[in-house]
C-alpha cells in the first residue's frame, strides 16, 4: 500500500495540478469507511469473556444451593451465562483480511468524479488507473468496479457532458415497427 502522501502526488498527476483539494477529499471520505471497521483485538477480547462465562458457569454449579439463588437474583445463574456465551459467540469478529469491495467501489466512484470535475477524459482505463491509485495499490485491478459504474448515472462520463438525460423505465416492450 502507498502512503497518503505518494496516493495524493500520483492522483494529481492523473487529475491536474488544481485538484489537490478534490484529492485530499476523496482520500478522507476513502478512510473514513476504514473507521468503521471493528477494532482487531476484539476477537482475543470475546474469546477472553466467552473463557471467563464457561468458568462462571462451572463454578455456579459448585457452590451451595442458597447462595446460588442469591447470585440468580441478581441475575448470576446458569440460564444468563449460556445466553451471554450465545450473544458472544455469535457477535461478528475481524477475520482475516479480505478484500475490501466498498473502499475498492468508492476509489473507483472518487476516481470518475474527480476526472469529470476536472474536466479529463473520463474512459475506463483512466478512472480505473485513478481508482487504484486512490486505493493506495497503482497495481490493483479495479476495471471490474469502473464497469460496475457504467450502469449507474451518478455523474456523467466526460463525452456525454452536454447532453446528460436521465433514463426512461418503461415495463412495456419495445415495438419492432
């Protein structure tokens, strides 16, 4: 992955000199999505707490049936405990590192915003050249994200600037006249 600083000077390259700003707010928008993500050590944190709930559990059993009821009041039983370990267990933890689809779309959304705000040609090897960029990896294979944008209006390609109609949605077929 490249640093911030390396991603803003080869975005530029690509968008022109006046795009720093555009850059830089992409980038922001780009890393707050990683923000989002569970912190890593979450998953040593629930498999500590699940350790603990089994212990609890193995020691209700032992203890004196008077003092047991006391503990229950308080919500300390055996039925608690096997609910706590089901939430924890079924609570969503970081795994490994997958490939991260949403940062590579909104790289390659960012990507064809800013070749069009800056008025660049805005055809599929350049958004998905700028795409990678912004992604931080120049070698990452993002045409399969800028196809997936062909479809959607959001902003228009560079050639079709002047004329920009929204689609029409008919549920009749077309007629062969």
């Amino acid at each position: 992955m490249m640093k911030r600083e390396e991603i803003v000077r080869q975005a530029i390259k690509e968008v022109g000199p006046a795009s720093r700003k555009d850059v830089e707010a992409a980038l922001d928008e780009i890393d707050r999505e990683r923000e989002k993500k569970p912190p890593a050590r979450l998953s040593r944190t629930l498999d500590s707490f699940e350790a603990t709930l089994k212990k609890v559990r193995v020691k209700l059993k032992t203890l004196p049936k008077n003092l047991r009821l006391v503990l229950s009041e308080y919500g300390l039983n055996e039925e608690n405990c096997a609910y706590w370990l089901v939430v924890s267990n079924n609570y969503p933890r970081p795994g490994a590192p997958k490939p991260d689809a949403w940062r590579q779309r909104l790289a390659a959304v960012w990507a064809r915003r800013l070749l069009v705000r800056h008025n660049r040609l805005a055809r599929a090897p350049q958004i998905s050249r700028l795409a990678a960029i912004l992604y931080g990896d120049k070698d990452a294979h993002l045409e399969r994200y800028e196809r997936e944008l062909r479809g959607q209006l959001e902003v228009p390609r560079h050639d079709d600037i002047d004329v920009f109609f929204s689609p029409t949605i008919s549920t009749s077929k077309p007629s062969h006249e």
